[in-house]
C-alpha cells in the first residue's frame, strides 16, 4: 500500500506532462517547439509498443499499458532541460540572435505544453466504437470533458489524435462485423494490442508532420535549411526493459486493490 501512492502520481502526470493553462494556437514558428517534443513523444511510444521484449513480457494489456508508461516516464526524464532540446536551440539561435532572453513566445510555448496521450479512445464494447474523451462517466461530462479539449486543443493538434483513434475505429467496426466477442476478444492480448497501436500512432505522426511542414512552409518560418528531424530527431531505442516490466505489472496490482476496495479510478 505504501508504495502504490508515488506509482499513480507518476502515472497521473504522464497523461497530463506539463499543461496547466489553456493554448488553443499553435500557428506561429515558435509552435515547432510544441510540435516537436510532441512528435518525439509520439515516435518513442509507437517504438515501445513495436518491442517484442516489452510485449512479449507482459500477461495483459494494462501490464503492457503500465510498462509503457514507465518507459515513456524514463525517457522523458532523460531529455533534460527545454533549453537543450534541438528545437530550442535552433529557434533561438535562427529568430532571436542566440538571445533566449528574447523569446518570451518561445518561452512561453516550451513551458506551456499542452496535454498528450490517453485524452480519447475508442469505446470497444460499443458496436458503433465511438470515439470519446478519456474522462468523464456521463454523456453530459463526456460532452464537457470534449468541448475543454476542443478548447485546449489547437485544431491541428486535436486533428493528429483524432487521426489516431480513427484507427483504433476502424479496427473496431471490423471487428464488430465478426460479432461481439471478437471486438472485446481481441484487445484482451497484447500482442494485438500493441499491433492496433503501432498502425494508430503511425497515422497520428504522419498527420504531426506534416502539420509541422505546413507551419514552416505557410509561415515560411526562416529554418530552410533544417528538416523536421533536426526539430525533433529520432527518439534512441533505448529502455529498460525489466524495470518497465516491473512497473506495469505493479499498475496491474494497484487496479486490484483499488477495484477490491471499491475505489475504482
Ligand atoms: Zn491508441
């Protein structure tokens, strides 16, 4: 019990990483620097998803769930400060003379970030797999919990997740067509899982980046001669695979005993 504690906080800010206040735009060059640490993001999760170690490792989709969490927690941690990131530097070195001082709209994107991963998905269990937020239990909440995204969102952002769970819909209907018990059949192991989401963030990246061109090709933002990797390079494949393993399954004993004690999250 007295561990389970700093476990769900961690979890709990890795849905929401560094978002506290609304920021709808996303339309000026400073804004690669939002696209950017979340196209990394969304490339190491798709990577998680694609190791057969981590996938192979897990009984379940929340043990899997969990690990990948972890790992993202891990390599999040391992980027350090805003102020390395490659984005930083090349906005502030190409649009503010190499001064950081004067870029108070970067600054502002960069510790305004707004929230990413397990904001929707898609209802499996409905023959019509909708697509609805994360939070809220009533349709009246669902409805509210939509309407702050769309707020919170900027339209092209909202539009790569969008893109993302389309694909998890699309899964579903054609499962539903095969009846009942292969919609919710299939999502219980991992392995088609992990699968469904590979395809879902790779249709979610192709739509970042090419949000990220458009912005530097409309805006000509003056960052010719770098690509988006220069922005957001690669993320490495490195995880620690046993400690991710361990995590997940933790996150599986902590849902247990909250479901055990009624509190369920
Ligand atoms: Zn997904």
């Amino acid at each position: 019990m007295t561990r389970s504690r700093p476990i769900v906080l961690v979890l709990a800010a890795l849905v929401w990483p560094a978002s506290v206040r609304a920021q709808a735009s996303c339309g000026t060059c400073e804004h690669l620097c939002m696209w950017a640490p979340l196209l990394m993001s969304a490339e190491k999760t798709k990577q998680l998803f694609s190791n057969t170690d981590l996938v192979g490792g897990v009984d379940n989709v929340l043990q899997l769930d969990g690990a990948v969490n972890s790992a993202m927690g891990d390599w999040r941690s391992s980027l350090g400060e805003v102020s390395d990131s490659p984005c930083y530097r090349i906005i502030v070195k190409e649009f503010y003379d190499d001064d950081p001082l004067a870029s108070s709209q970067l600054n502002d994107v960069v510790t305004h970030l707004p929230p990413s991963g397990n904001l929707l998905h898609v209802k499996y269990d409905d023959p019509k797999c909708p697509i609805e937020p994360a939070t809220g239990k009533t349709k009246k909440e669902k409805d509210q919990a939509m309407k702050d995204l769309k707020e919170r969102l900027c339209p092209a952002l909202l539009d790569a997740f969008m893109t993302h769970e389309k694909v998890h819909q699309a899964q579903c209907k054609a499962l539903w067509k095969k009846g009942a018990k292969a919609a919710t059949n299939a999502f219980a192991s991992p392995q088609t899982f992990a699968a469904s989401e590979v395809k879902a963030y790779e249709a979610q990246i192709k739509v970042m980046r090419e949000s990220m061109q458009k912005l530097i090709d409309r805006k000509q933002c003056q960052v010719s001669t770098h690509s988006i990797e220069d922005f957001a390079p690669p993320p490495k494949p490195d995880v620690d695979v046993q400690k991710a393993l361990k995590m997940g399954k933790a996150l599986e004993m902590i849902n247990t005993v909250n479901a055990q004690s009624g509190g369920k999250k």
